[in-house]
C-alpha cells in the first residue's frame, strides 16, 4: 500500500521518492533537467495544470511524453 505525505501549510505540495538502481536513473535525469532549467519547470508545470479533470491514464500519457522529450534533448 503506498503511503503518503500530507502537506497542512496550505501549500500545494508534492514528494517522489525514487528507488535506487539503474533502471530509475532517468527520474534523477529529469529532475536534474529541471533543475537548470527554468522554462522547462514552467512548461512542465502549465502541462500538468492543462490535464485538470483528465483521467489518470490519458494525463501520464501526455506527462510521460513531455518527460520523454526533455530525457530526449539531453542525450542529443
């Protein structure tokens, strides 16, 4: 059962946690991206507030293609 952790600043707050290990590098690569990236943060934050009301399937559909391109762009 994955737990959670609830946020009772007001602030809309939210924590990944990523096991270690080869095959979970790509979330560091991104979050690294992110990191020096501003304009990223802001594309990847105006994507994620365009999804409100999608479903769960059809809003990682379109989250995991962003993610794609941005790993996409470091490896060129």
């Amino acid at each position: 059962c994955p737990g959670y952790i609830e946020s009772y600043s007001g602030e809309d707050v939210a924590f990944q946690v990523v096991a270690h290990g080869p095959e979970f590098e790509m979330f560091v690569s991104f979050r690294n991206q992110l990191r020096q990236n501003p304009e990223l943060v802001h594309q990847y934050n105006e994507l994620k507030m365009s999804c409100e009301g999608w479903s769960h399937d059809d809003y990682r559909r379109k989250k995991s293609a962003f993610v794609e391109c941005v790993l996409g762009q470091k490896n060129k």
